[in-house]
C-alpha cells in the first residue's frame, strides 16, 4: 500500500489539541465553567446533533447559517439531522422539551461544547470548533442583559483577553420599531444595488440586516452611508436600551456604541453586542450575543425572552495575553534508579493521588538524568527521588524544581510535605 494511501489526516477544517496546548484548551474552558458559575449559570449538555428544523426555525431559513454552513444529512431512519452549528437554539430546545420555563425564572444556564459550520477555514476558524456561552431565559429586564454582558466581559479578562465590547439594539420586528426600519433600509439598498457586491444583493429583499455584515469592500462603503437601526427604534426599545447602558456605566464596564452592529442569526431582537480582541487581524470577534425574546415561540413553545452569549475557545486563546502553557496537573515527579525501586516508586505515586496530588513517574526504564529531564518537561514542581540509599533507610529525597533546593525526609512525610 502506497504511504499517501495508508496516512490519514484531520478532515479539512478541523484540528487536533495537542499537548502542551490542549491544557490551556481545557484550562480556558474550566475557567469558564468556574466564571459562570460564580454568576449563577448552571452547566447544561445537548446533543451534538439535532432535528434540522430547531435550526431552520430558530436561526432563520435566510440566515447564511442556515442556507450555506450547516452539516445536514438524513439517517437511517430517514430524518434529517444537523450538526448543531450554533448553541443556543438546542438550549431553549431543550427547555421547552423538559418544560423548564414553568419552573423558577430566570433560567439561568451555561454550556461548553462543539459547533460545526462548513466555512472556509482560516486561522481561529474551524468547520469543528469549541464555544463557551451562557443563556438567561424568562426576563426581559434590563438588569439581566447588563449581568450576561459583565460576566461575559469578566470571563474574558480573567483568560488572558483585553476585549473591546461593542454595543448596539437592533429593536423588536413589529411594523412599529425594526420592521418599519427594514422598510427604510430596503428602499435605500434597493437605490445602491448596483454598488454593493454581487453575493450581497440577494439579501435586499431577504435579508437586508445581514449587508451589515458584508466584509465586501463595496458593500461595506454603501452601508456606511445607509440608516442606521437606532435613529428609528420605538420608544420601548429605545429605553430598555438606554437602561442597558446606565447600568453598565454604573458598573465601570467600556463599550463603544456601535449602530451597525447586527448579529449573523435572525432570532436577535434589542440588544446586541459583540467582544473584539486585539492581535487577530480583520477577524477580531472573540464572540458575541443578544436577546432573542421570539425564539422560543418560533420553535412552538410559549414566549419565553433570553439572552445569551458564545464565546470562541480558539479565538480566545489566539487573544489571549497568556502564552504560557497551563498546569499539567502533575504535581510531583517519582524518580525511580536502582534494583527494586520500581515498585516502591508506583506504591509512592498511588499514594499521592489518592491524596488529591497529581503525580507521575517514569514508565521507560530511563536513566536518572533522563528522569529528571523527564520531571522538569512534566511541569511538577517537586521531583520525589528514590535511590538504593533511601530505600535503604525508608525515605525520599524531595527536591523543588524550581528551587534547586532538595532535603530528605521519611517515606511517610512525603504527602504532608507537598500539601504544606
């Protein structure tokens, strides 16, 4: 068999996580668990795959997600599925199968999984590819977008990331706010079509918000001069949005206001917002959000208002200030030379762990110097050494690898030492 036959490689926009970096991977999206908990967002897991109609429905047939992105296919039973390629569509899903919304409001839920949009791969951007993001469902207050947007802000500093927080209200889709403004918004595109880019004349009738969005450099100069959103909302929209902001000037939470702001999924309504990241070039999102205050009815279930965010795992960590690697969890190293010492070396190992102490040691019958190598590449802070002489007289040298520093103390006083 020829070699390229027998060499198999990732599918094309995926990639594998490999150590050193995949500790920061796993580290990036603890934080975040640990970050949204800390606000009161509960972890929740759904299906990597749903019914394609919980994203035609609740994304938008329209969307470029929908009609262009999507893994579709049909099973053996002759359903049609879809990768899921966006997370909050399957949350609200989820709650209106379980019938959560009759429970205590707001719902308030966290998540941290695999998406799946068929693009064009690029750096950060992956047709596999992790998001973390919280959703509140049941509240329409002001008060709960500016809590999802600090946690949001907050999460991302403490992973290393400098965001800027871009902010806009996009209204609700009554003739009386956002649909009268698409109605303004048509009859001007309609007069530039010409001018804007071929792929994004399609959407002045179905779509128009989306040419917002266009990164076509012709599309981009007629929606500089177009009508913004936030010179035609109606009054209701208009002073939940400035309440929005009151309370996140109250908080000391940036953010620059941004009337051209849209988001890529048609269940936004009001507010929406995007965080930017410095160092990734024209692809600067490290995510976003909004309210979607239709999205439950349009999946058949009662109104329901939410808001939520999606961050991007490879997005923040390209951002991230941070370049170290994280812990590996390995705590201590057991250095294992001589006749017999082996079996102590694992004996010792077992106890650590099961102390709660990460640990680790050599499995390749290496050389001392190997070994120590071998600790110090680990990540350990101490290296647990057992020799002839300290099997001999029952103890341990425990050396810090930081340090250089090393003493030697009795075999059962190895765990009390690490923890102290």
């Amino acid at each position: 068999m020829a070699e390229e036959e027998r060499s198999f490689r990732a599918p094309k926009g995926t990639n594998d996580v490999l150590p050193p970096d995949s500790h920061r991977w796993q580290s990036t999206m603890r934080l975040a668990m640990d970050v949204f908990g800390r606000s009161g967002y509960e972890p929740v897991e759904t299906p990597t795959f749903e019914h394609t109609e919980v994203f035609e429905r609740g994304v938008g047939a329209t969307s470029e997600v929908v009609g262009k992105q999507m893994y579709t296919f049909v099973d053996r039973g002759g359903r049609s599925l879809t990768l899921r390629p966006e997370g909050t569509a399957p949350v609200v899903r989820a709650v209106l199968e379980h019938s959560l919304q009759r429970g205590a409001l707001p719902l308030k839920l966290a998540y941290a999984g695999p998406m799946f949009r068929q693009e064009r791969p690029q750096k950060g951007r992956y047709r596999q590819f992790w998001q973390v993001g919280i959703e509140a469902l049941g509240s329409d207050s002001p008060v709960v977008d500016a809590e999802v947007i600090e946690v949001g802000m907050r999460f991302l500093g403490e992973a290393g990331v400098t965001p800027e927080l871009l902010l806009n209200s996009i209204g609700h889709p009554d003739d009386s706010c956002r649909g009268g403004y698409l109605d303004v918004l048509r009859s001007f595109l309609r007069e530039r079509t010409d001018d804007m880019a071929e792929d994004d004349r399609e959407r002045v009738d179905t779509n128009p918000l989306r040419t917002f969005d266009s990164k076509e450099r012709a599309t981009v100069a007629v929606m500089k001069e177009a009508p913004v959103i936030t010179d035609h909302l109606c009054s209701d929209c208009a002073a939940h949005f400035g309440e929005v902001r009151t309370l996140l000037d109250g908080i000391g939470v940036t953010y620059v206001l941004e009337p051209r702001l849209v988001r890529g999924l048609d269940y936004y309504t009001r507010t929406t917002f995007e965080f930017l990241a410095g160092g990734l070039g024209s692809q600067n999102a490290v995510g976003g959000g909004g309210r979607y205050d239709g999205l439950a009815e349009s999946l058949g279930g009662e109104p329901l208002p939410g808001i939520g965010f999606a961050l991007g795992v490879d997005r923040i960590l390209l951002a991230s200030e941070d370049e170290g690697a994280a812990s590996s969890g390995v705590d201590v190293y057991v250095v294992a030379v001589g006749e017999g010492a082996a079996g102590e070396a694992f004996r010792l190992v077992t106890d650590l762990r099961r102390a709660g102490l990460g640990a680790d040691l050599d499995l390749a019958a290496r050389s001392m110097k190997g070994q120590m190598k071998q600790a110090s590449s680990s990540g350990a802070r101490w290296a647990a050494i057992l020799g002839e002489k300290e099997l001999a007289s029952g103890t341990v040298t425990l050396k810090d690898l930081e340090t250089s520093d090393q003493r030697e103390l009795p075999r059962d006083e190895v765990v009390g030492a690490v923890l102290a």
